[in-house]
C-alpha cells in the first residue's frame, strides 16, 4: 500500500512537468500584453515597452521559460504581474474560499444525494422513487450557474435573506463565512447530488437483488439491518468513485460559480488572471489545479481500497 | 471484523446525524441573521430621467427629520460606510504608476495634485494657491498652500512636490512631454516653485492636473523610495481620505481624514471644498455586472459601476435603486490605421465617413437618446472647446457619394481587418453596425471578435490591423486627446496637422486655441478623417436610494456624497 502512494505521488512529476511546459507556451503564445494592461489604456508606447523590459518580456521565451521552469522546480512561483505579490501568496489566500465551498458542496451533495438515492432503491416505483428520480434529472440538467442566479433573485434580492456577493474569512466569523457560501455551494452541489442520487439507486437496486440479501432476508433479519449492514456497504465503490470524479467536476464548477457569487476564490483569480493577462498566476494557478486533481484521485484510490477488502486483499497478493 | 463494522454502523449514522444537525444549523443560521431594513420606497429617482446636474455644485438635501443624524457643516450626513462596487482590482495604487481608469477612480480620493479642475472644466489650483505667467509665458511661477498635511502627519513642501514631479516625468508620458519643455525648476522657498520653460507651454496646469497616471503629489520619502522602477504599495497623499489596506481582489479601503483641509469654501466640479462624510469607503472589485446589480438589490453595495445602458429600461423604475446617468463624459471612436497600406488612402477614409450612419450605431450600442447624442465636435460640449468646424462632413450618411469616393480610391477589394472586442458590448454592437454600412458600400471587411487584451496590443502594430474601436473618458483639453499623440495607435500625422497642434500648445490664450482647434477640426472631418467619431455618450450607474451627490463628471468622487440614514 505504503508502495502503491509513494509510486502515484510520483506520477505526480511527469504530470506537472507537461502541465507546465504546455500551459507555459500557450499562455506565451496567446495574444495579449501584460504590460500594456498594467501600464492602463492612456499610457505611452514608450512606458509599456518599459513594463515589458521591467517585467523581463523583452526576453526570448526559451529563456523566460527556463528561467520560470528553474524557480517552479525549487517551489519558487514567481511573482504576478498584476497583484504585486508572489504567486504562492496569491494562491494560498484564495485558497480558503475555494476550499471551503468544494467541501461545504461536497457535504451537501453527500446528504442530499446519498439518502435520497436509497430511499429510491428502497421504495422503487413508488411516488418517492418518481420524485427523487425526476428532480435528480433536474438537477443534473441545470447548471449551477443558473441555479445560482436564480438564487440569488430569491434569497438575496427579494428576501434578502443572504448576502449576493463576497466572502468573510471563517476565522473571522465562522458564521458569516457559512452565510456567504451557503448559496454558492447549494448551486454547485446540487448537480453533484443528483448525480449521486442516481447512482446510489442503480446500484443499491443492483445489490438489493444479489444472493446475499436474500438470504440475510430469509435469516429473518430485520430490513433495515438488511440495509444497513449488507447492502450499503456495497453501494459504497460506486458511490466513492462518483464523490471521486465529483471533486474534480466541482473544482471545475468552482470557477464559474465563484464569478457568480463573486466569491474571492481560485477559479476567479484564474478567469481574472487570464483577463488581465497575468502570466505567472496562470501557470501557478493551473499547476496547483493538477496538483490538487491528482492528489485528489490517490485519496479516492486509497479510499477504495480501506473501504472494499477484496482490493485490499488483492493488493496485498 | 464484527466490531469494525459496528464502528463503520455506529460512525455512519452519527455521520448522518451531524450532517442533519449541521444542514439545520445553516438554515437557522441564515434565517436568524436580520434580515436588511426592507427596500426603502423613495419616490422615483430623477436622475433616472435627466442628466445628472453637476452632482458636485448641486446643493445637497438637508436631513430634515429630528429622528436623523444631525447634518454635517454643509449638509450631508457624516457616517457610514460606503461600498462601492467597482469594475475590477486596479493593477496598482499608484496613480502616477499607471493609467489605468480604475486606479484613477481609487487613489484620487487620497490623493492630490498641484492643480484639478473646476466645474466648468477649467484648470484650478487644489494643492498650488495659486500660479502666475510670465508675459512671456516662458516663467510658471507655482506657489503652493501652506500647512497642507500629508497622512502621516508632514507638512507637504516644495521638496515633495519636486520629487513627486520628477518621478512622475520618469513614468508618464503627459510627464515627459512636460518636463521635455521645461529649463529648470527651482524652489526660492518651501512654498514656491519656479519652472523656466524652453518654449509655452498652453497646457502646463491642464497637465499637472490631469488624473489619469497624473501628477500626484506624495511625500518625497516615499516616492524616492519607490522609484520609477516600482509601485507605491503604500500610497499617502492629502486627500479627504487615507489608505488604510488593500485585500488583492476583496477590497480597498480608505478612512476619513480627519486633518483634511480644502482649497475654498464650495465646492466646483472635483475641486473647491471637499467633503469627507463617509467613516469608510470599500472599493470592491466585482467584474461580473450581473452580480454588482443584484448586490445593490439586494442591499450589498452602495454603488455600482460599468452597468450596461440596456439594462437601464428594466431597472429605471425598481424601488431599491436609483439610476444615475452620467452627464456626457465618453466618445466612441474608431480609429483608422494611417500606416497600412489601404486605410492610408486619404479617399478610401472618406468614402467610409460619408457611408456611415453614425445614429444607428449609436442606438444598436447604446439604446436610447437618454444615453447618445449626436455632435461633430471633437471635444465635449460642456468644455470650453465646443467647435462644430467641418460639421458638414460628419454624419453623411451618403452611400451614393461613398461609392464614388471609393471609384476614386485606389481599394482593390483587399480585406480591412476591423478589431472590437465583446468585452465592452457597446464597442462590439456599434462594429457590428459599421461593419455592415461599410459592407454595403462595396468594401471587403473582416470584424475580428477579440478581447481587450488581446486588441490593446495588436492595435500598436500596424501591420495587423486596419481599423480598431475603442472609445475615450473625459479629457479637458484638446492637446491631451489621444488622436493629437502622434505615436497612439492610428498614427494621425502629417505636416499640416502637426503644424497645428504645435500652434495649439504654444499659444496662450484661450480663444487663440479655440481658433487653431477648429482649423484641427476642420481638417480632421473634410480631408484627413483619421478616425470615426461617433457622438458622445453617458454612462449608466446604480447606487442604493440611500447615497446621495455622488460626482459623476469628469469621473466618480465619492468626497461630497453621503449616506441617509
């Protein structure tokens, strides 16, 4: 086991190593002066060529890319353009809004979508399995981005119930800081809950029809410790693997749902940062990104294989 | 493996009975938070359906009502913070550093220059008292106010002021051009500065105080500190109000301060008395339109900016708002290369300008004529240097006399490669419009969608475009527009309009200049049309029904606005 992470951490090299050279060159390649956005629309020829010499863009890009790629390798980022601050910083206290609203959805979508894809299997064809397998259609089928203006109609304009837009340290006030992402995580998890409801049915109807529950049945044990205890541990590969690729899917979704809610997170400073034409964040931003997916992946695997012993076994042969 | 699955049993239903717990919390939690005070009914917003007047000379509402806070020296509420939603993070808090609108909108609230202008636009003393010209225009002679006090408690001096101008001709160009023309500056006194000019210079104190990238006036320990290398990260000024911290895309905030003293006893345009009545102001960036209207639905910002003029119609009329129009401030204009090979036929330019409609780009852009006007002249009505020269030849619209000027050109069916960007809808729509008009001429064109990044720096090489949109904020004199720099993209000059422009900034006074611009003027819409212009516009603003005065010409000033309670 021990083996296996320290081999997928590894991994981890090749992959950062393309992720780098490619979103280095293509965010080269791409039209756009840094410089001339940061000198502003009224400066002179002269000042930006300036900025470009002061920001080292005068330079030839094999060199600005070794000298970029020699400071990554030593964890070294470099400094945005636009923020005046170094990229790790830059990353670091964006990371907490991001983190936060990946983890608030996930939660959400986890007690929304779990219960509510057993409860389906549980009562098939009944009103509930209608309803439930209806609304998760809905809310695969809406994106969040809408879901969250329409939220924001509701509970920030009409009722005022919540704040449309921004953020508060949880650190600062822990409560606050829920009020703010509550909304945002509700328009991202939804989808992700729904996903999962659908998933969680399938096969928990799967496993409802295998040869052990009906014996467990037939042992005269009572239906919900037939669940409980022999089904649902069964549902749980799936469902891990949905959570899985969830975690990808709602740092993702993060991006836009951050833009609406204007929420001072990662996937906004990305957005902004490919706006403003800041070339570092670009490329730290997205190396973090696929850090973080890759780590992300490994978790899920380890998950796999502490949450089924037949993996574990297998493993171990 | 009996007693593990109990601990997997028992963890998953506490796991399920927290997760309950915790989604009830939330709920309670933001049902409990009391909800904002309910939209405040006002009467529908005047401003809504008439220019704002001058909101800086306007004479604010009194706070009538006993139940209200008492009402500061001239009027306004004092108290409060103000959050004003703004279009994006600045790229830095130095004005000097760079041009860029939304660094100007910030730091000119706690910052100052030697000279601002009035409400009539004409360049008046805010950190000077007063400047006087030699006969021969050669000597500027620039006394400055005494016991003016920076933030940090100094006394600004003739010794700040000296290397706040010197770093500032390093960066900005307006600075260059300046100090280009100046001999020697010396200081007799710490409250007097003499500049000897090689030759007059007309715009000398039109100059020192423009804001975009302006001439700001900061402690000499901090700008000698800074350099011309690098930001100030830590601006201090004299402004009415003090940085205090800046949260990179969150916020920037800025305090009253409390030792401010104005130049005068009213206040006129962005100069005269200045009133510092909010405790706070949070610059918020919010890029997305969409959520800085809902914030001030919903009770969130105070003030929003960039909001889009179609929008105007649906929310003229909502009760939580208040629409703000600007007075005339903006040109759209699009701009011709006169270095490539096709737009620098002189007959190809004027085909274009007698085929265009200028109105029916406007509307697409910019909906109604509560937002649009039409007008040939290249300056502002409301500025000194309205001139209607060569009105004949704008707005033509004349595809007959188009075609012949084409016939007479030497256009071979090349491809115009026409760069707007989506990024300001109304530069794209009013393409869209003259894409089309052009089309219908008989041209060949290609409407290149890009973004503003991407055009800002395509536009410096003339090798890849043909025409650009664009458009200009409000600039006070016609020798800083950006079609008289011969280096800005388009490239308009020649000897005779160059020989013009030197006569514009060499001659004094102001009729003589009003006189050389319209000979500019002239040229510009019957022979050389180095650009399209197509009129002048308002720009369209929310702010909750509680803030008052804000000063929306030449450019957003939150000194003199208040909160009602």
């Amino acid at each position: 086991m021990g083996t296996q992470i320290v081999r997928r951490l590894l991994t981890l090299v090749p992959v950062l190593a393309v992720v780098a050279v490619v979103v280095f060159f293509l965010v080269h390649v791409a039209p756009g002066d840094p410089a001339a956005v940061m000198a502003g629309n009224e400066a002179s020829v002269e000042r930006v060529e300036q900025l470009r010499h002061d920001m080292g863009l005068d330079r030839p890009l094999a060199e600005q890319f070794v000298s970029w790629a020699s400071r990554a390798v030593r964890g070294d980022l470099g400094d945005s353009y636009f923020l005046n601050q170094p990229v790790a910083q830059a990353l670091a206290d964006r990371m907490e809004p991001t983190g936060l609203l990946t983890l608030y959805a996930l939660i959400l979508s986890i007690i929304i979508g779990l219960p509510a894809g057993i409860v389906a299997a549980v009562r098939r064809n009944s009103w509930i399995d209608r309803l439930t397998t209806v609304t998760a259609l809905g809310g695969v089928a809406i994106p969040s981005f809408w879901l969250g203006i329409l939220m924001i109609l509701c509970f920030a304009v009409w009722l005022r119930w919540l704040p449309a837009a921004g953020y508060t340290n949880f650190a600062d006030d822990p409560l606050e800081n829920l009020r703010y992402l509550i909304m945002p995580a509700f328009s991202l998890g939804l989808q992700q809950a729904a996903l999962l409801a659908r998933v969680v049915r399938s096969s928990m109807l799967d496993v409802l029809w295998e040869d052990y529950v009906r014996t467990a049945r037939a042992k005269g044990l009572r239906e919900q410790v037939v669940l409980v205890r022999h089904a649902l541990p069964n549902v749980i590969i799936p469902t891990l693997t949905v959570i899985g690729n969830s975690m990808g899917s709602l740092l993702g979704g993060a991006v836009v749902t951050e833009a609406v809610f204007n929420t001072p997170g990662v996937g906004r400073l990305v957005v902004q940062s490919v706006l403003r034409r800041d070339f570092p964040v670009i490329q730290g931003a997205v190396l973090a990104i696929a850090a973080v997916y890759v780590l992300v992946n490994l978790l899920v695997d380890i998950a796999y294989v502490l949450a089924d012993p037949r993996i574990r076994e297998g493993s171990r042969s | 493996m009996a007693a593990d699955r109990r601990t997997r049993r028992i963890s998953r239903r506490d796991f399920i009975r927290v997760a309950a717990l915790a989604s009830g919390a939330s709920v309670l939690a933001a049902c409990s938070q009391s909800a904002p005070p309910a939209p405040v009914p006002t009467a529908p917003p005047s401003s809504g359906t008439k220019p704002a007047a001058a909101p800086t000379t306007a004479a604010p509402a009194p706070a009538a009502t006993s139940a209200a806070p008492a009402p500061a020296a001239s009027g306004g509420v004092k108290g409060g913070t103000l959050r004003a939603a703004i279009i994006g993070e600045p790229p830095s808090l130095d004005p000097q550093w760079t041009t860029a609108t939304v660094t100007a909108n910030i730091s000119w609230h706690y910052v100052e220059a030697l000279f601002t202008l009035d409400a009539d636009f004409k360049a008046i003393p805010m950190l000077a008292e007063s400047l006087e010209t030699s006969s021969d225009g050669l000597t500027r002679t620039v006394k400055l106010r005494k016991g003016v006090l920076f933030h940090n408690g100094k006394e600004m001096t003739a010794e700040d002021v000296d290397a706040s101008l010197k770093r500032w001709a390093q960066i900005s160009g307006l600075g260059k051009n300046l100090f280009a023309k100046v001999d020697t500056v010396s200081s007799p006194d710490k409250y007097t500065m003499v500049f000897k000019m090689k030759s007059p210079y007309a715009i000398f104190d039109a100059v020192l105080g423009y804001r975009s990238g302006g001439a700001a006036i900061m402690p000499k320990e901090v700008v000698e500190q800074a350099t011309e290398k690098n930001q100030v990260t830590n601006p201090i000024g004299t402004g009415p109000y003090r940085f205090v911290e800046q949260l990179k895309d969150r916020y920037t905030r800025v305090v009253r301060w409390e030792k401010y003293q104005s130049n005068g006893d009213t206040p006129s345009g962005p100069g005269g008395k200045k009133n510092a009545y909010f405790d706070e102001i949070r610059f918020i960036p919010v890029p997305d339109q969409n959520v800085r209207i809902a914030g001030i639905q919903s009770g969130d910002y105070d003030y929003a900016e960039g909001i889009n003029t179609d929008q105007y119609s649906l929310l003229k009329d909502n009760k939580q708002v208040t629409t703000l129009l600007s007075p005339p401030s903006k040109t759209p204009l699009h701009y011709f290369n006169n270095k490539s090979a096709i737009m620098s036929d002189q007959k190809l330019r004027q085909a274009i300008l007698a085929a265009i409609d200028p109105e029916a780009a406007l509307k697409a852009a910019w909906a109604t004529t509560d937002f649009y006007r039409l007008s040939p002249s290249l300056m502002l009505k409301e500025t000194p240097w309205y001139t209607e020269a060569g009105k004949e030849f704008y707005n033509q619209k004349n595809p007959d006399k188009a075609r012949q000027l084409l016939k007479e050109s030497k256009y071979n069916g090349e491809t115009i490669r026409y760069m707007t960007t989506r990024e300001y809808p109304t530069m794209y729509q009013e393409s869209v419009v003259l894409n089309q008009q052009m089309q219908a001429i008989g041209l060949k064109t290609d409407l290149q969608v890009i973004d503003w990044a991407t055009l800002v720096s395509r536009r410096s090489k003339p090798e890849e475009w043909e025409i650009f949109s664009t458009w200009h904020g409000f600039v006070q004199d016609p020798s800083m527009m950006d079609w008289n720099n011969t280096t800005y993209p388009g490239w308009w000059t020649n000897e005779k309009v160059d020989a013009l422009r030197d006569k514009l900034l060499t001659t004094l006074d102001q009729k003589g200049r009003l006189d050389v611009l319209s000979q500019e003027q002239q040229l510009f819409w019957s022979e050389d049309v180095p650009l399209l212009k197509l009129g002048d516009v308002r720009d369209l603003y929310l702010t909750s029904p509680k803030l008052k005065d804000v000063g929306l010409l030449p450019y957003t000033m939150f000194w003199n606005a208040y909160l009602t309670k």
